[in-house]
C-alpha cells in the first residue's frame, strides 16, 4: 500500500484513463532516489487492468550504449518491426542492431536517423495500442542513452489521440542524488513532482515496517528520513541511531543494499553482478555467462527471496531497485568486474551479437588497450557505409551510419575506442571520426566536444583543419556567425600551402558566415585573399562578393546588374553540386531572382524527397522555402501549414536559424492579416538576435503591418532602418513598402532611393510582377500625367502572374489615384477587384481600406467578408494536412509516415474535420475543393 501519495496516483489514473478512452497521457515522475517513483510505476502496472503493459528502465552502466534503453523498453516486439513503413522499418532495425531490409527507402543518412526512429517507435507504440489500451512505463530515464531518450521524446510530444499511457520516472536534478551527467529534459511535457511524504504518511510507512521502535529511535528515523519512503523502509535495520553516523541515508541505504548481497552465498553474489552488468537481463545471456563460473539457476534463489532480483512480465531478470545495481556493481571487487564484462561478451560474440560484445569487452580492461580498441573499431565499421572524406567539401561522401545502431553507435564506439588508445595519433583519429559522424547525426554539442578532444591529439594541420571545419560549421547553423567565419578563415589560411582545394572551400564557408553575420567587408576581405592565393574557386568567392555588393543601394545600375549577373554563376555553379544542403541553398537563391515558379518547383522536389526518406532535419529548410514562397504566391493556408509543421520540426531537431526563419514567413502572414499580437510574438526572437535575413524580415513584416494598419510614421521609420543598417540582406522586397509608406506621409523624397534600387533590381531579374511592382512605385512617385499609363503597364505585367497580395494592393492604389481624378466609374471597378483579391488572402486590414475607398468613391460595399470557403477555412492547419492527403487516396498510416504523426492522430484529425467539411467519408473529400 502507498501511503501519502493519493495526489499523485489520482494524477496517474487520469492518466490511464485518458488512454482508456483513446487519448493519450503523459507524464514525468520526478524526485529523488527512493522517492517512490518506481512505487507509483508498480502501482500503475497493477492498476491497468485491460491494458497492455510495457516496460524498460534506464540502466547505468549502458548509457553510453545507443538504443540500448530502447531496445530494453521494446526487444520483445521485434517481429512488429516489419509492419512498419520501410524507412522506420530500417531505422529501428539499425537501432536494434537487426540490419537494414534493402528496402532502399532513400533516407538521407545522418540527422534524419534518429528523428526516424522516434517515428518509428511512435508508429509502433501506436500499432500495439491499436489492440488494447497501452501503458508504457520507464523507469530512471535519467539513465537511459541520449538516442533513446531523444526517440522516446519525440514520439512522446506527438501522443495524440491513441490510447497510450506514456509514465516516465526520473531523477529530480537539484536533488543531492542526480546523476553525474544531465538529466534527461522533457520540455513541454507535463511533469509531476515527488516530494518527501508528510509527518502522517511518514509515520504509518514505519508502523508498517517496523512498528513497536523504541520512541527515541523512532524519531530519529522519521528525522533523518526526511520523508523518503525507502529510507523509512531500510534505516530500522541499519542501526539508524548510530552514534558519530555522519553519511546521507541514501548512502547508508546503500551500504544496506550492499550488505544483504554480500550475505547471499557467492554463486548467487555473482548472478546479481551479472544482471547488474548487463541491461538486456536476457535469462540465457546471463546464466550462460554465469555458468562459466560454477552458477546455477537454482543459484537465483537466494537472491529473488532477499528481494534483490525478480524476474520481469517479459521474462528478462532485473533488479527489484535502481539502488540495487548500484550496489552489487560498486561492491564488487574490481577483477570480478572485469571478469564478469569478459564473460558476457563471450556469449553475445556467440550468440552474434557484435554490438554489445563490444562494449562489455570496452569495460573489461581497466586502462589503454589497443587490442580492445581496435575491436571497437572493427565493431564500428561493420555498422558503417560510405566513405569518410574531407566533412562538407562538395564532393565527398558523408557517412552513412547505417548497418546497426545507426550514426550514434557508430560515434560511440569510436568515441570508447579513442579512450581506450595508447597512441596519442591514433586516438586522435578515432576521436575525429566520432566526432564527424556526431555531427552528421546532428549531436551538436558532443560533436564540438570530440572535435576538441581530438584536437589536442593530432598535429597534421589539414586533420586540425577538418576538426575545426565541424565546429565552425556547427557554430554557423546555431547563428554564431562571427565565430564560424573566423574559424573559417583561420583554418583555411592554415592549410592553402597544402591542399588548395580544401582552403578554397574553406575560404568560401567563412564569407558565406560572413554574410550571415552582415560582415560584408569581410567577404571583399576573402575574395580578394583568395584570388591572391591563386585558389581554384576564387571566381565563385568573388561572386558571391560581388552578389551582396549588388544589395547595397549605393551601387545602384553596375551594382545591381553584377550582382544579379554574379548570383546566377553561382547557381550554375552549385548545380554542379549534390548534396542536400546545395540544393536548399540554390532554391532559396531563386527566390533572391524573384523566380516564384523555379523556387516553388525546388521546393516541391526537395520536400518529397526529404519526406519520403525521413530527412526530418533537411525537411525543415524545405518547408521553411516552400512556406516563404506560396505566401508570395498567394497561397496563404500552405504556407501556413507548411510554416506550423516546419516550425514544429526545427523546433524538435534543434535548427535555431531555421526556426526564427520559419517564425518570421508566419509574422508576414500574421502582419498581412492584421493581427498585431501573432505578428510582434513571431518576429521578436529575428530583430533580438539581429542576424540577417531574419532579422530583416522580421522589421518587414512589422513595417508591413504598420503600413496596413496606417500607421505611415511607424512603417517608414522602421523599414529606413531596415533597409539602410549594416544587416541590409533580404530588405529588397521591402523597398516598395517604404515607397508607399513615404509617400502616404506626403514625404516622396524618403522613398526615392528606395525606389531606384528596386527598379534596378527588377531590370536585372527580369520577372514580370517584379516589374510590375517596380512600375507602381514609380507611378507613386511621379507627375499625374504619367500615372495612368504607368499603372496600366503594371496592371498588364501583374496578369501574367506573381503575387495576388501585390497586383491587390497595385489595384487598390491605382483605385484610389482614380478615385482622386475623379473617375469614379473606373476607380470602382478595380477597388471592387482589389477588394475581392484582400478578402481571398485574408488580408483584413487592406481588404477595410478597400472598403474605405470604395465608400469615398460613392458606394456602400458588404463589409467584413473573408472571401474564402469557410468550411476549409475552418481547418487546422494539421487537419487540411491530413485531409489533402486522405482525398489523394493514402491511408492513415502512408499519412502518418508523411507528417510524422501516429496513424490514430491521423484518423483522429479526419474525425475532426469531416464535420467542419461536412463530409461523411474519405470518397465525399474528392468533390471538395481543398486548396
């Protein structure tokens, strides 16, 4: 019975009850050791009748072990594996050391890995809830591998509307007990805290366990217990009254622990070693090792009646208290230890199982061992593809961390066999490929910490380079611009005498940082460095120099047109190029030449590829450019549903740049609409960090929102400054908004040189609504008498297509020019085109300026209308997703793989929309209109 703990277990049964009515419960236990975390699991165990049970725990001495917390949570389901969509199939086959299918799923090897994994044990938690109600329950997660941890958080925060309960316990990290290394974090997940039990509660647990203690003896256990349900329970037979006693009652629980072991005869002492050392608790593993010793099964008794093993529902034998490992693995003397790791990796060697042979091997010699460590790095490679070359130079391989494990046992192990090499040179190079592949795997932080481990070993300048090259690249995608371009440049100018090849490249990351960092003298810097160098892609760091040298409004006509000219051999140069990253980088570049059609067909392309392989890291880029460009193309629900799942993802894998990108498309759309709240909360983290473009574009999207809602001061001051400050990248497509703004305020002057550049700019990219809008600014700006043909010539270049948002808002304004000449009749007809073109995109504040003109012009127009289908207006963003999908004929499960959500959460988002559609079934969404 659990005594004081009626909160917490109502919270755990609303949990389990939630799951038995088909939503999903999560929940983190947390609290110190002995706290009654594990009590409260049991209790939940015992309590879900009807459902399915499962359940793994955090095991120490396996923490450095990928995937081995996972394996333990879901070894037993292995046979679903095959039932799951081919890339998660793969993934969590690799995880669990199971090898590939060859199903060629085309996965991008690297970050997408264990994001794909996460997916896959969303999908399979999903699949065995599709039977019976599940409960899933972890215990000392604080003690599970990264790779496990992440999976299972993942797959936790999109827990929807499956009947799952998901219970995970863990250590408190301001308790005096945590772990020496983090604990594991759960944002945005609901936590429950465990506290000490109250002087009653306290009180009747020690009754029960020992009641009729001498009174004096009684208040010091109920003192030193500070409510600790395990504390109460172990001090009264721990001479807890012990005068001079000076350690912790967590230590001396401990030191009990380690007493009732070293009472057991010793065949059974080394069974409880055995299952202490091992997180698998396989019965054959262990006795097979054990018996090597002279133990038997029979030997399991002693221990099991001393309450120190039990043997699971799955039939795995584990300790019946984290505390217990501890103690029986510490206890021992160290060669047993040893012996005992010697032992079972003997028989996984045997049974075939190369991967935990080898890190029981890598804790059975106690220093530098380079026999040990070269079987470690034997073990890696038979989990590796591809070929290791210079990290991020165009044409070489990136590994593939595919075969077991995927990318974060491959790192691991060579990471254990670098600290297991006499040779400073060797070890350094282990520690370089580890920290490669962690960066591939998208580690950011271990990745930089190997990095430098590995440093400090290896004097080959171009190995330093490399190292350097991994840091300074990660620095780059986390917006530590100022430091990425130094690295950068260092690095390079460090190995030009050697390999030109790879300075040059390196030249070129360092002015591409630079850029990020607004630093544009130092891409002229590194531009004219390296032509002085003779490198062989001088001309393209030139280019890019010249490209953003043709931004700046003072180099107006040869600037702009160079630097058009400039930006188009780039992208010929990079189609050259394969990989993924290329590729965003091109699309995006598109968008720079105002090519609305190629950067939505890039997007396209680069969006399924990475969906269809579970590059979930890649996807996120994809989705933040497609995003950006159907809001230009007027297709405002994409682009916000695009922009929500983008988000979602760069939120979950940890691309800062990439999400502060995301948050500012959805603040444009925010200020396009008119709302102030959205439109300030999603572009604040942009301006803070003042790191262009989004920094830019989040001041653009509150000047626009300035501009619509007619607040002309605010616009002009705050797009002046964005597009004349130091961080001018990405203000072009503002210039027309400061030329209105300007002159709304009777002030044309402030909005001429805006007004020049883009008319430069559009000369040079030669886009026909670019052209268009080039030619509203200047009928803004000039005399009456040419107006009127102007801004026909733009009406005529806006038909051949381009941005809805912009030909309205050139019909508005040429509208309210007519209206102000007196030609009612012709300023009507297109105030009413303007206004049907705000109320389609939403646009509520220009669509009431619409109306505003419209009354001025002698009418009295229905006011307040959207202009869109209400019922798909009504959808979430997630549910139009969903429902697109299901009326292209894929099953829950193909969308699932698709989103990234259960096959449940699918059926469940169609549950939900199908009323708002007013459909009954998936054959009735083929007749509707869904875009």
């Amino acid at each position: 019975m659990l005594y004081g703990r009626d909160a917490e277990a109502a919270e755990i049964d609303r949990s389990l009850d939630r799951a038995r009515s088909g939503r999903s419960g999560v929940l983190v236990l947390r609290g110190e050791a002995g706290i009654g975390k594990s009590a409260l699991l049991d209790r939940a165990a015992a309590s879900a009748e009807g459902m399915r049970v499962v359940r793994g725990t955090g095991v120490e001495y396996e923490s450095g072990m990928p995937y081995a917390g996972l394996h333990l949570l879901l070894g037993r389901y292995l046979d679903r594996i095959g039932d799951l969509p081919d890339a998660q199939a793969d993934a969590l086959r690799d995880a669990f050391n199971l090898g590939g299918s060859g199903s060629g799923s085309g996965a991008e090897p690297g970050k997408g890995d264990r994001f794909l994994v996460g997916l896959a044990v969303l999908t399979l938690l999903s699949d065995l809830a599709e039977e019976r109600p599940l409960l899933c329950l972890v215990d000392d997660a604080h003690w599970l591998d990264e790779p496990s941890a992440q999976a299972l958080l993942f797959a936790a925060r999109r827990l929807d509307a499956e009947p799952i309960a998901l219970l995970l316990a863990a250590r408190d990290p301001d308790a005096p007990d945590a772990p020496g290394r983090p604990v594991v974090a759960a944002p945005g997940l609901p936590e429950l805290r465990l506290r000490g039990l109250d002087a009653d509660a306290a009180a009747r647990v020690l009754d029960a366990r020992a009641g009729g203690l001498p009174g004096h003896l009684r208040r010091e256990i109920l003192t030193e217990a500070m409510g600790n349900p395990l504390a109460l329970l172990e001090l009264p037979g721990m001479q807890a009254g012990a005068k001079g006693e000076r350690s912790t009652a967590y230590e001396r629980i401990q030191r009990s622990y380690a007493g009732r072991i070293a009472a057991l005869p010793e065949p059974s002492r080394l069974l409880v070693l055995m299952v202490a050392s091992d997180d698998l608790g396989d019965v054959g593993v262990v006795m097979d090792a054990a018996e090597r010793f002279g133990a038997s099964v029979r030997d399991l008794e002693p221990a099991e009646r001393q309450g120190l093993l039990r043997t699971t529902a799955e039939g795995r034998l584990a300790v019946r208290h984290p505390l217990i490992r501890s103690a029986a693995y510490e206890s021992a003397p160290l060669g047993l230890r040893l012996d005992a790791h010697r032992a079972l990796a003997d028989v996984y060697l045997e049974r075939g199982d190369i991967c935990h042979r080898a890190w029981h091997i890598a804790r059975s010699v106690t220093g530098p061992d380079e026999g040990v460590a070269a079987v470690l790095e034997e073990t890696a490679e038979a989990g590796r593809g591809g070929v290791v070359g210079v990290v991020g130079v165009p044409d070489a391989r990136a590994i593939n961390g595919r075969g077991f494990g995927g990318s974060e046992a491959v790192a691991a192990l060579y990471e254990a066999a670098a600290a297991l090499t006499p040779d400073r040179a060797q070890r350094g190079r282990r520690l370089a490929v580890a920290a490669r592949i962690s960066a591939d795997a998208g580690l950011p932080e271990r990745a930089v910490d190997l990095a430098m481990r590995a440093r400090s070993d290896l004097d080959d300048p171009l190995a330093r380079a490399e190292l350097t090259l991994i840091r300074a690249s990660l620095a780059d995608e986390q917006d530590r611009t100022g430091e990425a371009y130094r690295m950068f440049a260092e690095t390079a100018a460090s190995v030009a005498d050697q390999d030109a090849r790879t300075a040059g490249y390196l030249f070129f990351q360092a002015a591409s940082a630079a850029v990020n960092a607004g630093d544009f003298a130092a891409v002229d810097q590194m531009a004219a460095r390296v032509e002085d160098l003779g490198l062989p892609n001088a001309a393209h760091l030139r280019a890019l120099a010249r490209l953003f040298a043709g931004q700046d409004p003072r180099a107006l006509r040869h600037g702009a047109a160079d630097g058009v000219a400039a930006l188009r051999e780039l992208m010929e140069a990079m189609r050259l190029c394969y990989g993924p990253r290329e590729r965003i980088r091109v699309a995006l570049w598109h968008l720079m030449l105002g090519d609305l059609a190629g950067a939505d067909a890039a997007a396209d392309e680069l969006e399924a590829r990475f969906r269809e392989g579970g590059a979930i890291g890649l996807l996120a880029s994809a989705l933040m450019l497609r995003s950006r460009t159907r809001l230009l193309l007027g297709r405002h629900r994409d682009a916000l549903t695009d922009a929500t799942e983008g988000l979602r993802i760069a939120e979950d894998t940890g691309q800062h740049r990439v999400r502060v990108s995301l948050s500012t498309v959805l603040g444009l759309l925010a200020a396009i609409e008119g709302d102030e709240r959205r439109c300030l909360e999603l572009t604040a983290e942009g301006i803070e960090r003042g790191v262009p473009p989004s920094s830019v574009h989040g001041a653009a999207a509150r000047g626009l929102l300035d501009l619509g809602l007619g607040r002309h001061e605010a616009a002009l001051e705050r797009l002046s400054d964005a597009v004349s400050g130091p961080h001018r990248h990405g203000a072009i497509a503002s210039l027309p908004d400061l030329v209105e703004a300007a002159v709304r305020l009777g002030r044309p002057e402030r909005g001429r040189d805006a007004a020049d550049w883009y008319r430069e700019w559009a000369a040079q990219v030669r886009e026909p609504w670019v052209e268009a809008v080039a030619l509203r600014c200047a009928a803004l700006l000039g005399p009456d008498e040419d107006a009127d043909k102007t801004f026909t010539r733009a009406l005529d270049l806006h038909r051949e297509g381009g941005p809805p948002f912009e030909r309205a808002r050139t019909e508005l304004l040429y509208g309210e020019w007519l209206r102000r000449v007196r030609r009612r009749n012709d300023a009507r007809t297109l105030l009413h085109t303007a206004l049907d073109g705000f109320e389609r995109l939403g646009a509520a504040p220009w669509a009431e300026r619409a109306r505003g003109e419209l009354r001025a012009a002698g009418e009295s127009p229905a006011g307040g209308g959207t202009g869109r289908d209400d019922a798909v207006g009504s959808l979430t963003p997630q549910e139009l997703q969903v429902v697109r999908l299901a009326a292209d004929g894929l099953s829950n499960r193909e969308i699932g793989a698709r989103l990234f959500l259960s096959p449940r959460t699918v059926g469940y988002h169609l549950y939900k929309a199908y009323p708002k559609l007013r459909v009954a079934s998936r054959n009735e969404l083929t007749r509707l209109d869904l875009t």
